[in-house]
C-alpha cells in the first residue's frame, strides 16, 4: 500500500502537581482552548477537552507522525508555560499521565464523559476516577508511584 492511514483516537488524562486546586472557573475555559489550540498545531486534531480544578481529560487524534508521549510533553509544556504566564507561578502538571485508546464507536460515550466532569466530580476524586480507568483498560499500577 502506498499510503500510510491512521485514525488513533486518545483519551489523555493528567492531573495538576499533586492535584492542586489551580484551575479555577476564571481560567478553566481559556485552558481547555488553549490545550485544545496546542493539540490541533500538533496536528492532532482535538475532539474535546475538558476537566475540573485539579486535572484535565482531553480527546484527540494522534499525528501518525508524532509519538503519544510527545504529544503529551509538548501538551504539557506549552500549557504549563502559558498557565505561568497567566499569573500561576506555581502551576506545573504531574509527572505522568494515563492515555486509552478510544474506539469510532465510544468516541461520542467519551467527549459526554469530559463534557459532564463538574458534575461527575461532585461524587468521586480524580484518583478514584483515574483508578476506575486502570481497572477498565486492564492496567496494572504500583499505588506508590501512581501520584506526585
């Protein structure tokens, strides 16, 4: 075949350095544009992005050029820049991150999910809910490295 043709659909999720309650209602918008705006230079299309004050979800297109994990680092680094120059000095996101693959299918199921994350997270933390995740995609995980 002559071309190479890829639709690889991501559900990326990251929290704030040690879940810190930074982003307010004041900036959360202008975040999620800004997220979204980093993904589609990348050319990684966004489909939705979303969140509370302590951590983000967004869904995209993976690049068939750009490796997952740089398309986190440059996600995070454009973006934590951008929260610093907003007037967050202290902003930075965790180290890690969690990233499932999302079928055409449960792609509408997905961005409902990061569409109703205030009221999702009136009942349950991010950890529970990144838990819930692991469990669901069969990811195992070590509890001592899971959090920073």
């Amino acid at each position: 075949m002559p071309q190479s043709l890829t639709r690889n659909v991501i559900h990326l999720i990251f929290s704030t350095k040690n879940r810190e309650a930074f982003i307010g209602p004041d900036i959360r918008d202008r975040l999620f544009a800004y997220l979204a705006g980093t993904l589609n230079e990348l050319n990684c299309p966004a489909i939705k992005v979303g969140g509370v004050a302590d951590h983000v979800h967004l869904l995209f297109v993976l690049a068939k050029t750009l490796s997952l994990s740089k398309a986190v680092e440059e996600v995070k680094k454009a973006s934590s820049k951008w929260m610093k120059e907003q007037g967050e000095p202290r902003f930075y996101w965790q180290n890690g991150y969690g990233a499932f693959s999302v079928s055409r299918s449960n792609e509408l199921r997905v961005a409902t999910y990061i569409e109703n994350q205030e009221e999702h997270h009136r009942t349950k933390s991010f950890q529970d809910e990144f838990r819930e995740f692991l469990k669901a995609h069969d990811i195992e995980w070590d509890e001592r490295y899971l959090w920073d």
